[in-house]
C-alpha cells in the first residue's frame, strides 16, 4: 500500500497543470494537510455525513452511477445507494481509505480542476449523477472545476453540490476553538450567490435549491425531529444548502414529434375547434382525444371530427377509470411522440400557444413546461376571484416545496418528453396513486426526478361550450389534503 500511495503522490505534481501558479500552491497545500489527516471522522462529522446522506438518498435513484469529487475517505459515498461509485480526492491517504471504505467503489488520486478519467478504467464513462459535497470552498478555481465536470456528464446529468450556510462561519468557527470540529485549510466560504454565479459562468444551469439540517446531530432524537419538521419553516438558518444544477443544453438537430393528449368530458361543442386550431409542432403532431364518461354527445363528435380529418393524425379512446389524471395516463400510454402535451378540452389555453411549450424543451432551456395562467390579463369570467386567490396561494406553496419557482400549478397545459414521463411512471410507488387530477402527480414526479421547470405565460380564456368540471370546495379540500401529502414525501423528511 505504501508504494501504491509514493506512486499516486508522483501522478499529483501540478506543475505542469494548466492552472496558474496561486492555484497550484493552493491545491498542493489541501493535498499534503489532508493527506496528513486522519482518515476517521470525528463523532459529529459521522453524525452529519449521516444526515447528508439521508438527503441524498431523496435525490438519487438506486440504480444511478455517481462521481464524488473531494470524496475524502469515502464515508459519504458508503452511506449512498447507488449501482456505481466513482470518487476522486487529491489527498492519496484519503483515497486508499476510500478503497478500504467503499470495496465496490472505484477511486482516483486527482484534483478536480484537472479531472481526467480517460485514462482510467471506465473511461469515457459518464455518470448520472455528479456530488461536490463539502468541497467548493476547498478548491482553488471552483469556474474551472465545474468546467471539467462536463466530460463526465451527459444530457441528463445532475450536478448535486451542498455547502454550509454563511451564517453558520462564526458558530463552527467556534466548535474548531473548542475541538469538536476538525481543523481545515484555508478556505474560501462562499455564498449561495456566489455559487449560483459560478454555476451558471460554468454552463450549468441550477434546477432547484433546498436548505437542510437545522440540527447537525441526533441528541435522543430532538435533531431529527427539529430537522424533519422545523427546518423546513427556517430554511434561512440551515446549516447546508442543496443546489441540484444540469447541463445548459443546445438546439436538438432533429426536430422532436409531438403527441398532445385532449382529455374531454361533456366537451362536444370545443372538439371542432381543438381539431383546427391545433398546429403541427416539430417532427409531426398526433392528437389524442380521451373521452370520459360524457353525458353529452362528445364520444360522437370526436369520432366523427377524427373521420372527417384524414390529414390530421388523430387517435381516439374512451378511459376505463376516472378523473382527468386517469385519463391523461390513458392518452400518454398510447402516445409515440417524443414530446407530451395536456390540452384541456375547454380550450381556455389556446392551442395556438402550444408551440411556445415546445420550444421551451427543444432548445433545453428546460425539461418540464408549465402553464402559467396569472401572468397576462384575463377574460372577466374566465376566472372567479376565489379562485384566482386559491392559484396563487397554491404557487406560493408549491415553489416552496419544490425549491423552485411554480407560479400556477392548476393550469392543466403541461408538457415534458417521453422519456422523462416514463420515469416519472416508473417512479409513481414513490407518492402513490393519489391525484385524480394529474397536475401535482407530473409535478411532483417531476420534482423528484430533478427536472428543470420553467412557466410558460399563457393568455387565459373563457370557455366558450359547457360548464366547468371542477367542483371548487370538493376539490379544493382534495387540493390541500395532496399537498400534505406531498409535503411529508419532499419537505418533512
């Protein structure tokens, strides 16, 4: 093993690094201290790797691969469930630790600013997932390191970075006085701000942010219920701040098909109109009309508007369940293009503003377009005033709970690819089958999954056939009891 680590040390020599001389100094410095350090925590730092672990396992599915940078001695990576571990540290001692550690794991002595994994095994391997845990402020270019991490990231790769809170500096310098945290080299304590900045100046764009760990230990179990239950009401004063980012993505070359799902139910008058006003989108366009248990003529209508319009690519079914989210599930079951709209039936979003939601994806500015009703005038009736207050009371909520801004979640226009359906699907055991209506399932699906959401402003409308579905105190009390549910799934963990 001694020779393994001479050998690794000769691998870390920064002087021929394409980073400036302050910066090699730096990194050689935070190489030979931790190289030097222990390579078992103290009983806090378990105790804290504990929690950050407990988080992480919210944001990585099982079956991911994962890359640590500043993995250390690999108790982090451990504690984490997932099909494939990569760390690399500057500090060799760490990593042969690590290798100890982490059997299953594989290890590299590098700096982050000069990730290079092609050479090793694996190489040319792209990860799922990527962790900076604890080591932004260790690094001596943190715009340079955040650069490298693109050669080992892919379209849908998630950059999770936790650092500690500013306002924490002062009490942990305290607890470093006292002994009860470990001495560290010079570091830099950056801000949110600053490293939402440096993200973005990398090329990744942040998805979402989460404040965690009010409490950084367990004491008789008072920690865990301060952290589950507390901190999210005191988010400012957390100990760690969670950054989820992702690649900033190019225009696609090829255009991408389209599949628009109309749930309607007593919608016979609109069915023309959804047909004709519809636009052709990217690759091609399919309408897929889910009729549901009507009291009205609209099954017929939507067979014969479907005959009547051989140009059009039209698919009709009527659904076996109940309620809209049944429905749209029904629509996206049979759908095959790469993109997937809801139109409500109603036609109150006008399907002339569809192609606003699909570029919003084509170009990658974001994974999930929703639909914003609260942003432009509306009609005088096509919004009740109680309502109105409900839809913004719920944005309210819904941004808080998600760690990112979701100004209108009752708009029923959403929009997401296929692909990233299909792990929503896959991954629906983890809420359950709870929403009838299908906006906070793909929401919340969604969340979970890390996607970026971004609102889309629409120009709302007031319906021109039939009545309304909803039932405003009825759905409204089921609006709430989702969202407590919901939040003991996202924020009270």
């Amino acid at each position: 093993m001694a020779g393994l680590v001479h050998a690794e040390l000769q691998e870390l020599d920064f002087r021929a690094a394409k980073i400036s001389a302050l910066a090699r100094e730096h990194l050689t410095e935070v190489s030979a201290f931790y190289d030097a350090a222990p390579t078992e925590p103290q009983a806090g730092a378990r105790a804290y790797r504990r929690l950050l672990a407990h988080y992480y396992h919210l944001l990585i599915p099982a079956e991911a691969s994962v890359l640590e940078i500043g993995c250390g001695s690999g108790e982090l990576l451990a504690q984490i469930r997932a099909a494939r571990k990569v760390g690399v540290d500057l500090a060799p001692t760490q990593i042969a630790a690590a290798r100890r550690r982490v059997p299953e794991g594989h290890f590299h002595v590098q700096a982050g600013e000069l990730l290079d994994l092609a050479e090793t095994p694996g190489a040319g391997e792209k990860f799922d997932f990527i962790i900076i845990s604890d080591t932004l402020n260790l690094a001596a270019d943190v715009q340079r390191l955040l650069e490298r991490l693109h050669c080992v990231s892919h379209a849908d790769t998630r950059l999770v970075v936790n650092f500690q809170n500013t306002l924490w500096r002062p009490l942990l310098s305290f607890a470093r006085v006292l002994g009860l945290k470990a001495r560290q080299p010079q570091n830099s304590w950056l801000a949110a701000s600053d490293v939402l900045n440096l993200l973005r100046l990398a090329g990744w764009a942040p998805v979402s942010r989460q404040n965690r760990i009010l409490m950084p230990f367990r004491a008789l179990g008072l920690g865990t219920f301060i952290n589950r239950w507390l901190a999210p009401f005191l988010q400012w004063f957390c100990l760690t701040v969670f950054l989820v980012a992702r690649r900033e993505l190019a225009d696609r070359e090829k255009p991408l098909t389209v599949s628009v799902v109309i749930p309607a139910r007593n919608e016979a008058g609109n069915i023309p109109a959804a047909v004709k006003r519809t636009p052709e989108m990217g690759g091609g366009t399919e309408l897929i009309f889910v009729e549901g248990h009507s009291r009205d003529h609209t099954w017929e209508e939507i067979q014969r508007i479907a005959a009547a319009h051989p140009e059009r690519k039209i698919k009709i079914l009527q659904q076996t369940g109940k309620g809209k989210g049944d429905a749209v599930r029904a629509g996206f079951a049979v759908a095959t293009g790469d993109v997937l709209m809801i139109l409500d039936a109603d036609l109150t979003m006008p399907p002339e503003e569809l192609p606003k939601f699909y570029d919003v994806l084509a170009t990658g500015r974001a994974e999930f377009a929703n639909g914003v009703r609260l942003v432009y005038p509306m009609d005088e009736k096509a919004m009740q005033f109680l309502n109105l207050c409900a839809n913004k009371a719920f944005g309210l909520i819904f941004t808080w709970l998600l760690g990112q801004p979701v100004k209108d979640t009752l708009c029923g226009t959403k929009v997401l690819t296929r692909v990233h359906y299909e792990r929503i699907a896959a991954n629906r055991a983890y809420f359950g089958d709870f929403d009838p209506f299908g906006d906070f399932d793909l929401l919340f699906g969604a969340a979970k999954l890390n996607l970026k959401i971004a609102d889309v402003p629409i120009r709302y409308r007031e319906r021109t056939y039939g009545t309304t579905n909803i039932q405003r105190w009825r759905h409204g009390v089921l609006l709430l009891r989702m969202v407590w549910f919901a939040a003991r799934k996202l924020k009270f963990i």
